[in-house]
C-alpha cells in the first residue's frame, strides 16, 4: 500500500492534483478553496443548466450549432458536478469519503466530461468551416439531424474510450492513513496512457481549430473585401445590416472561436503540470497554483454560458425569455410589428378628413404601389391580388400583411422569383410606414 501511495502522489488523478505540503491543511487555503470552487461551480451548473433548457424549449434556437453546444454544456455540467463538488469535500475532510464505487465512477465522468467537450468543440468547428466556406454543400450537411447523430456517435466513442479508467484507479491509504482516490499502476504504464489522451483530446483538437479557423478568416476577408471593392456596404443597402446572413456568420463564428481560445488557455496550466509532473522525480504540487489549476478548469465549464449571453443576442434573448417565464424577445418583436403594420394602415384612412392632405397622399402611394405589384383585373373588373401558392386575395393589404409579418403562404420557403418578390414588398412597406409616421 505504501508504493500504491507513492503512486498515487507522482501521478494524481485527472482533476484531484492533491497538494502534500501542510498549506492545504491551513484553514485559509480551505477557505479560498470551498468559496472559490462553490462560487464558480454554482455558476456553471446554472448557466449551462440554462442552455440546455433554451435550446430545447425554444424553437427557432434549435440549430446544427445550437445542437453542439448542448452536447457541450452537458459535458461541462459532468465536469463541474464530477469533479468540482468532490473536490469539495477533499478540502473540508482532508480525505475521500466517496468509497471504491464512488472513486471508479467519479474519475469514469471526470474523463467523460472533458472529452466530450473537446469532441463537441471540434465538432462545431468544422461545422463554422462548411457552413462559411462550403455554404451550398453546408445545406445538406449541415442539418439538425446530422449533427444528433455526430452527437450520439461522440458520447457513445467517448463512453466506451473511457471505460479504460475502470482499470487504472483505486483507493490508496498512504502512511498517515488518509484515504485517496488515485491511480494504482506504476508511472511507467501510466505515463503513455496520459500522453495519448493528452494529444487526442487537447493537442490535436486545438490544432485542428487553428486550422480550421485559419480558412475561415481567409474567406471572410476575401469575402468582405471583394464586397468593399465593389462597393458592397453602399450597394448593398440593407444586406450590411445587423440581420443579414453575413452578419450573422461572422458574429456566430466569433463566439465560437472565443470558446476555442478559452479552452486551450484555460486548461493549459493544467495540462502543463501534469506533463512535467510527468517526468520530473519529484512533481511539483504547489498547493496555490494547484487551486489555480483547478479553477481555471472549473472556470472554462462555467464560462461558456456567459459567452454566450455577452456574444448572442438570440442566445441573450432566450435567457431573458427563460428567466421572465415568457416567450422570447423574438417573437414578440414579431407580434408587435404585426400589431404596428395594422395600426399603420389604417391610420391614413382613420386621420383622412383632419389631415391637410398629407396622409391622403401616403395612403394614395400604398394603394397604387400595393396595386401595380401584386393586383391584376379579371373579367369582371373586380381586383384580385396573386399570392405565391397561385391563390388570389381580395385586397392588397391583405398580402402585403402576409409578406411582410410571414403570415400565411409566407411561411413557407419561396423560390428565388418569389424571393425577389417578398424582399420588394418588404422594403416597400418599411418605407411607407416609415412615411406614415412622419405624417402622423
């Protein structure tokens, strides 16, 4: 038992890093320990406890990114409650307290979360890179279903990859009798083990993102400055705008690259202690930058969230949804303009006889712009306006609504003539109720 000890103090457990100096015994260090861990575990659990939920209840969150960063706030809420709470408990006993089962399963999740995560990360990298530099191949491939099941095949990799901890760890009782939970093979068998999942699960992950978003920053700036040259922002009017598809691509791949960086730097100190624990004889466990090390780990589970809510408004809406216990900003964004288009088209005629004539015109230009895009005479004289399903509406107004609020046969997916239509009508109406307001 006493080599097993041994063992155990060369080459700790994943998270565990236990110091073996008396500092970790002092009750300061138990302290800033307990507050520090609580405080960003707490954090953690809640925050990625809040993607989960918004994602799944909230319908229009429910993207092929979308689907990854679940995968990924449940692999960070496995890290914090595996190995963060625990942890915990080491501080405040000085011993475990989990027993043979509790040590076997806690270190199995710890593993479990940590690759999961950098898997999820890759996943959604390459993702960003078809979706930006393929984006005709990104319609078919990058799909909701696809990414359910690169998910499902990721957890199922990882779950089985990681049954491997089942045969590495026990409880070890070193000379002073404190009960551990550490390895029981020897460094030399150890040390490759450590060294594959090291390189699998971080080195080649962070290179592969490098890469990866290497090329997509390319394209976009080939993109946007062959825009700029044509004189993209002043031709393209609204296509600049915060709502364009551009916008929204680049704004997406920032977070996600924010993510990326803040995985490899926060796991670095980590990683690097236990790489030269490694191979040093004596390893180098320094109580306080072993609590650093361990809430830089617990603070990039706990951090994504915030990212999210900092980087995404739609993310940030669905939080605020979340939390009032009411729909998101969104949609009643879209109840409201469906609510001042009505209010908008009837004001004209509402304020006719106490205008001097300036309403009377706003409302004559939308009639005959309503009428000379989407109207055509039948026999009988009698209007018809032509709807993208072939069908006819009795009066224009009718489907200028319905284009315009995604009412009715908007709502489903036009062809490109019919899109050229919805975007004329749209701009049409924005600039007219631009007008009435003026008026009024």
């Amino acid at each position: 038992m006493t080599d097993n000890g041994s063992s155990r103090i060369d080459t700790p457990t994943n998270i565990s890093l236990n110091p073996s100096d008396a500092v970790s015994e002092s009750l300061e260090y138990q302290t800033v320990s307990v507050f520090l861990v609580l405080l960003v575990c707490g954090v953690g659990i809640v925050g990625n406890i809040m993607v989960v939920l918004v994602v799944l209840t909230t319908r229009h969150m429910r993207t092929p990114t979308n689907c990854y960063l679940v995968s990924l706030a449940i692999a960070d809420l496995t890290v914090l409650v595996a190995a963060g709470l625990p942890n915990v408990s080491d501080s405040l006993t000085g011993t475990w307290v989990f027993g043979h089962a509790g040590c076997l399963g806690i270190t199995y999740l710890q593993y479990l979360g940590i690759n999961v995560s950098s898997c999820s990360i890759t996943a959604f990298t390459v993702e960003r890179y078809i979706a930006i530099c393929h984006p005709m191949k990104a319609q078919t491939v990058c799909t909701v279903s696809r990414a359910k099941r690169i998910i499902a095949v990721v957890w199922i990799f990882t779950c089985v990859y990681c049954m491997l901890w089942f045969f590495l760890v026990d409880i070890q009782v070193s000379q002073d009798g404190h009960v551990q939970c550490g390895y029981k093979v020897k460094r030399e068998l150890y040390l490759p083990i450590y060294l594959i999942d090291f390189a699998i699960f971080y080195v080649i992950p962070l290179l592969f993102a490098i890469v990866l978003y290497g090329l997509i920053a390319r394209v976009l700036y080939l993109r946007y400055l062959k825009k700029g040259l044509k004189g993209g922002r002043e031709e393209g009017g609204r296509g600049d705008q915060q709502g364009s598809p551009g916008i929204r691509h680049l704004q997406v791949t920032k977070m996600l690259a924010v993510v990326v960086i803040l995985f490899a730097l926060l796991w670095m100190p980590y990683r690097t202690l236990v790489l030269i624990n490694s191979f040093v004889p004596t390893p180098y466990l320094d109580a306080w930058f072993v609590l650093f090390c361990r809430t830089c780990i617990y603070a990039n589970s706990a951090i994504n969230p915030v990212i999210y809510n900092a980087m995404s408004q739609k993310f940030r809406s669905a939080f605020r949804g979340l939390y009032h216990c009411q729909r998101p900003e969104g949609n009643q964004r879209t109840l409201s303009m469906v609510q001042t288009g009505f209010g908008t088209i009837r004001d004209p005629r509402a304020s006719q006889a106490n205008s001097n004539g300036t309403n009377e015109n706003a409302g004559r230009d939308l009639s005959n712009t309503a009428t000379d895009m989407t109207t055509k005479q039948n026999g009988s004289g009698h209007q018809e306006t032509a709807t993208p399903n072939g069908k006819t509406a009795d009066h224009p107004i009718d489907i200028i609504l319905a284009f315009s609020f995604g009412l009715g046969p908007a709502e489903t997916m036009p062809s490109s003539d019919e899109e050229l239509v919805l975007t004329s009508l749209n701009d049409t109406t924005v600039h007219l109720a631009d007008r009435f307001t003026t008026c009024d």
